[in-house]
C-alpha cells in the first residue's frame, strides 16, 4: 500500500478558509501536515467570522491569520508568524484569488487592476516573500484556471491573471531547481465552489455540454492532485501545469 504521510511538513495555503483553498488546506492536513492559512479581512467581517469558525474546528495543526495578500508588510508579518509557530515551510500553495467579470468592452481599470493584482501580483510578491522559509525539496503549487488556457467570455482579467501564472510557474521552476523546490501549477475547470456558485446558471449548463465527464468538479477532486505534488510521488515533476478539468479543452 502505498500513503502519503506528510507527517512533520508544514504548509501555506493562500485564501485557505474557503473553497479550493481550505479543501486544500484540510487534505493536506488529514495527510499530516500543519497548515498555515491567510484571509483578507474585508469590511464587513465576514471573513473574520469564518476565520475564527475554521479556526475552532482545525485546532492546533492549523494557524489561521489576517493577511492582504497584496500587501508586503502583512505578508511579512504573516511569514514571520508562522515560522515562530511552526518553523520552516516545506509547500505553498497560492490559492487567493477574486473575480470581477465584465466584457472587455465594459471593463474598469479598477475592475482590471483589483483581479491582475491579487490574481498575479500578489502570487510573485506571496512567492518572493516565502522563499526565505521555504525549505530545500519544498514545493509551490500555484492555482491556475482552465480560463488561463482557453478564456471565458467577459474574463478578460482573470484569464489574463491565470495565463499569467502559467509563465511565473515556468519561470520560478527553472530558478528553484537548484535547491530541488519544484514548482507546478493546478489549472481547475469549473469547482463547486462559491466561486464557481456566481457562475450564471444559463452559462453553467452550456458549459456542462463542453465537459466530457459531463460534470462539474469538487473541491476535493482538486485538493488531491495538489497532495500529491506535495508529495514525494511527484519528485520529478516541476514546471507543469495539471489540467483538472474533466477533459474540457475548448
């Protein structure tokens, strides 16, 4: 038999109280690991709340803290932290990201720069400020997106951001090799996530006739690809983008 005990690692996962990041967050910690997770505090509390729900039911193998994920010095802060608690870190997984769909036509610049800086910006400025941290055999596992690859309709900033992230994991694969960090990235097709909830109902169900599987997937079904490129089953994989969509290619 084989099993993936991630006993003793520890791991970061950006945007990890819900969704795609706390499914994630929550495999790796039935693994072994302890997690450290990030949530931006918005105005109205409502992350706080939830923070502080998650929070209670991980207990002590989780950290979960306050940090804008475009903001340095809480980022600094927040690695800091975790290292006072839990030491080094063996994975990352940049996960946080937004939405803010519009036609090209009908697009802000607000609405453009709000999701290329946390979509983009801020997994090179989560990345940067890891690697002190970041152990050598360590992995990053960065979220990428099916719309990075073919783009949807009225996304051109999220498809942007994604496509974006597919050169940064090329990139920083090439520039961590030497301390044996491999680096991937996981491009989901459509989660049933909340995000994934906003979707128009009209839109999903065209979107299902394009999906061979002929469903959507669950938040688990991607939590386990990214286990196991924290694992040592995938040693010789880095600079990859993992397609996980149920063979939706256009």
């Amino acid at each position: 038999m084989i099993e993936i005990d991630l006993s003793d690692k520890v791991a970061v996962v950006t945007g990890g109280i819900q969704g795609l990041g706390r499914a994630t967050a929550e495999m790796l910690m039935r693994a072994g690991a302890r997690v450290a997770v990030n949530y931006f505090d918005d105005a109205a509390g409502l992350s706080h709340s939830r923070a502080a729900e998650v929070a209670e039911i991980w207990g002590d193998a989780a950290l979960v803290l306050p940090a804008d994920v475009r903001d340095r010095d809480q980022l600094a802060s927040f690695f800091a932290t975790v290292s006072e608690r839990f030491g080094g870190i063996d994975f990352l997984v940049n996960n946080a990201a937004i939405l803010r769909d519009r036609t090209v036509a009908n697009l802000t610049d607000e609405q453009w720069e709000a999701v290329i800086e946390t979509n983009l910006s801020s997994v090179f400025r989560v990345s940067q400020t890891a690697l002190p941290y970041l152990r050598d055999g360590g992995r990053v596992i960065n979220m990428a997106s099916i719309s990075g690859v073919i783009g949807f309709f009225g996304q051109a900033n999220y498809a942007s951001a994604k496509a974006g992230v597919i050169g940064f994991t090329k990139v920083l694969s090439r520039e961590l090799a030497g301390r044996r960090i491999n680096v991937n990235a996981v491009a989901p097709g459509v989660v049933l996530t909340e995000m994934g909830a906003s979707i128009p109902e009209a839109a999903r169900v065209q979107m299902l006739h394009q999906i061979p599987l002929r469903r959507f997937g669950n938040p688990d079904e991607i939590a386990s690809v990214i286990l196991y490129l924290c694992s040592d089953l995938s040693s010789y994989v880095t600079g990859q983008t993992l397609h996980v969509n149920g063979g939706w290619w256009g």
